[in-house]
C-alpha cells in the first residue's frame, strides 16, 4: 500500500521522499470488530486498581465468649467481640476483593494492533517526514496543524522517541496526544479521529511485528 507523505503543516514531501510503501501485512488487515473489542475491553480493565478488601467477622481474631452478664449490668447483651460495632471488629458487608487482571493471548493482542492501523489506513491515517518544528511555540504548531486540516482528536506516534520540542508545543492543545512507536496500543489509535505517523514511526511499528512475530 502506497502512501503520500507530507509535512506537519500539510505541504507536499517532493522526490523519492514523497512516497512510502507501508507493508499490507501491517497496514493492510481486514479488522475484525469481534477481536477489537477483546482487546479494548482488556485494557480497560487493566487500568483498573485492585480493590482492597475489608475484614468481616469470620476475619478477625476476636474472642466469640460472651464477656458479660446477660441480665443486670444495665447495658445491652453482647455475647462476641468480633461484632461490627465494637473496635476491632470485622466490618459489616465491607468491600470485597476484585482483581482485575484478565489475561489475552498475545498473538490476539498482535493482531488487534495490526487490524487497529489498519483501520486507519483506510480512513484517517497520515503520514508525516518528521515533527522537526522552525518554531517551538504551542500557537505555531497550532497554525500548522489547522493548515492540514487535522481536526478531532488527533493521535500524533513517532519513533524511539518523541521529538522534545513537539512534544513542548503540543502539550497544551486539547486533543492532541503524542506518544513513542513502542506505546502504539489498540485503544489509543480507536479512540481518535486521526493517526499521524512519522516514517521513523512506519518503520519502528513494521520492524515491531518482523522481529518479534508480534506485539506486546
């Protein structure tokens, strides 16, 4: 599949740079929305902290004799210590212990990745030759960016690393995010309008795949 490479601002790349061939194994997957799903599901629930869980009555180590008279000590009758309403004493319907930790094979995890920049590739992908700013001022790359005609929320991934002054400019326009080839995930790239790849993204995501046989 050939691509149009352009600047950040939308201006045409000229010659040999214009052009760039992204690999059908990659970029050319049919999705499956079944498998998307999975995926998205799974890494909801791994943001989710493990919820601590409270001690209830069978938990604690209290003494269950009755420490007191039944009748005459003018007070009510209690007959255990490990009764919710004395200090140390189990909770009553406290929180319970919810682990959520599901597991996904990770040749389904690759393929998620591969179907979700293949979405893209179909509509709403663009690649870019680098995020090499002239002027690293948020109002500037701003300007850039309405020049190209991005609109939405917009997924900017390039190689190792992000470039720093892009990265400064970019901060603080809402709906803009910036991350490194290797945080590439299926639920970031669904969950915005436009994918912007840099061509040392292009390479780092197909090398991804070629090397390792997938993704983690």
């Amino acid at each position: 599949m050939k691509v149009k490479v352009q600047k950040i601002d939308g201006a045409k790349v000229t010659g040999a740079a214009g052009d760039i061939e992204l690999n059908d194994a990659v970029f050319g997957v049919e999705p499956r929305a079944d498998i998307l799903h999975r995926i998205v599901t799974w890494q909801l629930e791994k943001r989710r902290a493990t919820a601590r869980p409270t001690r209830e009555r069978a938990d604690v180590a209290r003494t269950g004799k009755k420490f007191g008279a039944q009748k005459g000590s003018g007070g009510a009758r209690h007959g255990n210590r490990g009764a919710p309403i004395f200090i140390g004493g189990g909770k009553a319907h406290g929180a319970r212990k919810r682990d959520f930790d599901p597991s996904l094979n990770k040749k389904i995890r690759s393929l998620g990745l591969k179907m979700a920049l293949s979405t893209k590739a179909k509509d709403g992908l663009v690649v870019v030759d680098s995020l090499e700013l002239a002027d690293i001022k948020t109002k500037a790359l701003k300007g850039q960016l309405d020049k190209a005609g991005f609109i939405g929320k917009v997924l900017v991934i390039d190689g190792d690393a992000v470039n720093d002054g892009f990265r400064k400019a970019a901060g603080n326009l809402p709906g803009i995010n910036v991350m490194p080839a290797m945080g590439a995930n299926v639920y970031d790239i669904l969950n915005h309008d436009t994918l912007v790849l840099t061509t040392d993204a292009v390479a780092k995501l197909e090398a991804r795949f070629a090397l390792t046989g997938g993704a983690k």
